[in-house]
C-alpha cells in the first residue's frame, strides 16, 4: 500500500523468484503494505499479462505488437502503469471497507508486524467506548495511523 505517512512497517520484500510466478505480486500484496519486485526480462509475458489483467478489470485493451517501434519499453511502461492503476484502486477499495471481522483494512493491521502502528490498531479494537473507537476508526481507516508513525 502506497504509504504517505513514511516507510512501510514491513521489515521484509518479495524478491524476484522466477519471471512467471512473480509478474503480478504486487497485485496481490503492495495494498497490505508489501514490497515486491517483479522481473522485466520477458516482454512478451507481460503483454499477456496486461492483457489478461485488462480484461480482468474492465480496462480497455490495444496490443502492442513485436513490429511496433519500442515496442518491449512500451510494452513494460504499459504494464506498470496498469499496475499502478490496479494498486490504487486496491488501495482505495482497502481504505473504504469497514473494520469488521474479515474485511480488507482489518486484514492489512492483521498483517502488520508488531510496531506502533499495530499497537493503535490494538487501542482501537480494545475500547469499549463507541465514540473513541469511531475516532480511532477514523484515524486508521483512511491510512495507516498517522498519530502511530510520528
């Protein structure tokens, strides 16, 4: 998750494992915070996966073809900027969903390693008091706690 606050609460990365299982990590763990790297080598696998995750996300598709002039840097900065795109709206889908029981943004302080981040997270799931869990809610649902990172 694009973390405005300061550096991610993570203390590790996914490394680069093999083009064919890594190309789309970021799509499933940067919204909890995560790095990854993803290897550029095969151009020709990402513009199949650019296809296939446009049309997996209702994202208008336009091949670019072998012949095309710079087509592997087109082909690379097409599919990062769909990554991108992909990632925010993960993000944004994250930030928006309810603290409840398996919902998204309760999943991403699950995740978290133990840090004042998590500990703000454990203060709010621990109040009994509505109105101070509704403002704890508040501070954490938008982003990561901003009062922990400082």
């Amino acid at each position: 998750m694009a973390n405005a606050v300061g550096p991610s609460p993570h203390t590790f990365h996914i490394p680069v494992m093999g083009t064919g299982f890594m190309i789309d990590a970021p799509l499933r763990v940067a919204k909890y915070g995560i790095s990854s790297v993803l290897s550029l080598v095969d151009d020709v696998l990402i513009e199949q996966m650019r296809r296939y995750h446009c049309q997996q996300n209702g994202e208008p598709y336009e091949e670019i073809s072998n012949g095309e002039d710079d087509a592997r840097a087109r082909r690379i900065m097409a599919y990062l900027n769909l990554l991108d795109l992909l990632v925010g709206r993960q993000v944004e889908r994250l930030q928006a969903s309810p603290f409840e029981a398996g919902s998204e943004i309760t999943r991403y302080y699950e995740l978290l390693p133990e840090s004042p981040l998590r500990d703000e997270y454990a203060a709010m799931l621990a109040t009994g008091d509505a109105g101070q869990r509704r403002r704890l809610q508040d501070r954490c649902g938008g982003s990561p706690c901003p009062a922990a990172s400082t």
